[in-house]
C-alpha cells in the first residue's frame, strides 16, 4: 500500500488539470478548509491529499481527495489507477506520514 500511496503523490501535480478541471475548481485549494493544499499523506486527516482510513489490514483502503465534483469520473479514475501502478511498478516510496494538520501548517505541496 505505501508504494501505491508513493506513486498517487508522485503523480498529483501531471494528473491536478484533470481533478480539477476549471479555474473555479481551484476555489477549494485553500487554506483552513477541508480540502487537501499539499501532497501529503495520513490516516484518518480529512486534510490530506491521500487518506488512509484506520481499519484492519484486510479491509484498509485508500481515499484520494484531490479530485472534485467537476472532473470526469472516467479520467479521474484513470489517473488514479496510472498512479498507482506507477507507484507499485516503480516501488515509490512515499515519505513520511505528515504530522501537522494541514489546514494550519501545510507542507510543501502542489499548489
């Protein structure tokens, strides 16, 4: 899962014109809000751009909050799965979890 976490945040700034795909769709990008200003990477932070819900192994997944209302689902998903086989492929290491709350301190990121 870490590889496939790596590749998603390796991949975000090329795939950001197709998760928001209007001028009006960078509106969220800001901070205090709960939409995700970095490319960074937690569990259970509603402030990060990939989220991994605490769960058991078995049922753990991934939530990739980048992409808006205003995208097309069909790329979105597409962009996605490139990114994590991207990431599995190339075994990307995705760096450390981010400690602060994004929406006060956010890390170096995509925008």
């Amino acid at each position: 899962m870490r590889h496939a976490i790596g590749g998603l945040l390796a991949t975000l700034d090329d795939s950001i014109g197709i998760f928001a795909p209007n001028a009006n769709s960078l509106s969220p990008f800001q901070a205090l809000s709960y939409a995700p200003i970095s490319r960074s990477w937690v569990s259970n932070n509603r402030t990060v751009a990939v989220r991994v819900r605490p769960a058991a192994p078995a049922t753990r997944h991934l939530e990739h909050r980048v992409a808006g209302a205003d995208a097309n689902p069909y790329l979105a998903i597409a962009a996605v799965l490139a990114g994590i086989h991207k990431g599995v492929v190339e075994e990307l290491d995705p760096g450390p979890r981010s400690r602060a709350t994004e929406t006060h301190n956010p890390a170096p990121g995509f925008r």
